[in-house]
C-alpha cells in the first residue's frame, strides 16, 4: 500500500541457480538463491489506501469501488486486495494474487456494465486493432444491446498449447451478465474492464467482441495485466467506422492471420448461436 516503489537488499547464502519456473498457478520465476537476510526501506502510505485499510465497516466491494472513483490504478488496488486490506474487520483474508486480480477487474466492469446499460447504443459498427508482445488484438463494436465476448486463439508451441493445432477458448455474456465464472479464467474479465472504461467515457452502449491471436512470439506467459492494458490501448486507438456489420468483420479479417470463418466458428455472438432481436423485423 505504499505511495512509492520500496527498496529492498537482500544477501544470499550462495549463488542462484540457473531456472526458470512455468507454472499455470504462479508466475514466472528465474534464478533462486536462499537469502540469509533481507532489508526494506522505511515506506509512506497512500492516504486513500491507507483510508480504507482503516475502515473495518467498509466492505471490500465497496473499497475497491471507492478507490477506483479516487483515481487509484487497478493493478494498486489488486495488490491490496490480496494482502487482505479490505473488508469488514473480522472478515479479511488474504486472497491468491490470481484471484485478487480478478476479483477487482470483475468488482469494477460489473458497476460499469450497469451504467452502460442505460447508454444510448453507438451509431456505427467500429474495429479497433494493435499489435504488441506476440500479440494481435482486434476489438469490434456495433450497435445494441449491451452483450460481450472475448476469443482466444493460442498457436501451436506457445505456452499454453502444446498441440499442432490451434487452439480457441472464449467466453461471452448478455445484457443480463454472467451467472458462472468464465471457463476462459482473468483474461475475460481483464479485457472486459478495458471495455467498460472506453464505453463510460464516451457514455455510449455496444455489442462488444474481443479477438486475440496468441502468436509463437510471445515467448512468456504475462499475465492478465497485459490482456487490460492492450485492450485499453486499443481502444485509445482511432477506429475504422462502418455502416453495416458486414463491412466491419471484413475489416477485422484484415487485421487476423486466422480466417474468419473460424472465429465465426466458435463465436456465441456471431456464430451459429447468435441470438437474434426485434431489429431484423422491425
């Protein structure tokens, strides 16, 4: 809950050991050593940190709700949560970093999808797109209801695909949310609070899909911060505007090595499953 990165020295009992630890559960990890001693600097708080961590009525909703108005950054916030700074006094605990990441990211893009829902719709179909870190990214928008969908395709010999094939995972909700947690884990909700900001800015509601291409050059699994903060620049991004949904998909092809025949394959949205509205009769 510091103000300001901490300095640390540490003195190990014998050289690291050349490792490198990948593991689904935990972060990567390099070289290891014991260390016989180890020495903090002295460190200030964030008074609005330090606010909530003193308040043992304050639910831990609630905090992260108030923080997050207060201008604190996400990733902050995440880490508090985990050393269990939050919360009714006799109710805190520490919480796995993997969980408090989407905890937060969820606690946020939930109140920030019941705002949106009362948004008019955006008037034209949009695609947004990056390239970054093995990564490519397209983002597309159209009028309606609000309804969102985040796909995955991981290519063979990365990290979390082994096979010779490429493998997709993908979640989606409706206007009304999600009743279970995503198959497809943080990832889902990283990217939809990325989302959820860009529509609160504009104060505008869409059908949102998240595409993403998992390249072989990514050579080391990053974590979910980097699903949040490609999706938030992409949607710094200035989109390309269509009229018709067709024209949209057509434009985002361009920005994908995988046909789009096989994104619209596994698509709840825009594939087969596609729930149909008032509008095509209207």
């Amino acid at each position: 809950m510091a103000s300001r990165p901490v300095d640390a020295e540490a003195r190990l009992s014998s050289p690291p050991r050349a490792s490198i630890l990948l593991d689904a559960e935990v972060q990567p990890m390099g070289p290891l050593a014991p260390a016989e001693d180890i020495r903090t600097d002295p460190a200030t708080w964030d008074p609005r940190l330090e606010r909530a961590y003193y308040d043992g009525d304050l639910r831990a909703g609630e905090a992260v709700l108030e923080l997050y108005s207060r201008g604190v950054d996400v990733s902050r916030i995440q880490r508090a949560f985990s050393v269990g700074a939050f919360g009714l006094s006799r109710l805190r605990r520490m919480v796995p970093t993997r969980w408090s990441i989407t905890a937060v990211d969820d606690i946020i893009s939930a109140r920030l999808r019941e705002r949106i829902k009362t948004y008019d719709w955006i008037p034209e179909h949009r695609v947004y797109s990056l390239e970054a870190m093995g990564n490519r990214w397209v983002v597309l928008m159209s009028p309606g209801v609000w309804t969102y969908e985040s796909i995955e395709a991981w290519y063979p010999g990365t990290t979390w695909n082994p096979t010779e094939d490429v493998a997709f995972v993908g979640d989606w909700e409706g206007p009304l949310g999600r009743v279970g947690y995503a198959g497809m884990g943080g990832c889902y909700y990283a990217a939809r609070l990325a989302v959820t900001e860009a529509l609160e800015r504009e104060r505008r509601q869409a059908r949102v899909l998240v595409l993403r291409e998992i390249h072989r050059d990514q050579l080391m699994p990053l974590g979910v911060w980097l699903v949040r903060e490609s999706v938030r620049a992409a949607l710094r991004g200035r989109p390309a505007r269509f009229d018709t949904l067709e024209e949209a998909l057509e434009e985002a092809g361009r920005h994908l090595d995988l046909p789009l025949r096989f994104w619209l394959r596994v698509s709840e949205t825009l594939g087969g499953g596609r729930q149909e509205t008032l509008s095509r009769y209207l």
